[in-house]
C-alpha cells in the first residue's frame, strides 16, 4: 500500500512545474478561442487553424476533421525537456524508514 501511494506521488511531481511553464493570455484571447471552438464544434470537414508552438511535448493535436467527422491527430514529439516542466521526481526505490509496509516487493510487480 505504501509503495503505491510513493508511486502516485512520483507520477505527479511534475505537475507544478507543467502548471507553472503554461502560457498565459488574457481573458479577451481566451474568450476569442472558446468562441471559435464553439463555432467549429461538430464542423466537418474543418482544418484546425493555429500554432502548435505551445503545446507541450507529447501532446496530442486535432490535424483534420473529413466529411465523416473522422479525425486526424498527430502528435508533437517528446523531446528532453522533463527539467523544463520541474520533473523532479523523488526517489521512491523503497518505502521510508516510517512505512510499516512490505517494501522488499517494491519492483516485483
């Protein structure tokens, strides 16, 4: 139970840095792009228009919508750039020294 808990932790160290890292704009320009969401919202066929410049690396994009409202996606590359979002993960190899859990199965799952 212990080590699970560690490892939700771990999987969401980053988060901070993801929020932090995200661009800001103002509420008139957000107000511009859910407006235009809303308009293309089940248009088909529909070429989304707009910079993937700030998507983070591994997100997936809408690239196309045809006349059958099936979708294309791609998906901007990984990269190496874990530091630039703060993932820091800890270290959770074993439970800590006040866990009363099993930690000798850490890693045998």
């Amino acid at each position: 139970m212990c080590f699970l808990y560690y490892r939700l932790v771990r999987s969401l160290a980053h988060i901070e840095g993801c929020l932090a890292a995200r661009r800001k704009v103002a509420p008139a320009d957000f107000a511009a792009a859910l407006k235009l969401r809303e308009e293309t919202h089940h248009l088909a066929p529909y070429l989304p228009q707009g910079s993937v410049d700030d998507l983070f690396p591994g997100t997936w994009f809408l690239t196309a919508v045809d006349e059958m409202h099936r979708r294309k996606y791609e998906r901007k590359p990984p990269g190496n750039d874990a530091g630039k979002y703060g993932n820091k993960l800890p270290d959770v190899g074993r439970c800590p020294p006040h866990c009363k859990g099993d930690d000798q199965s850490i890693g045998k799952q």
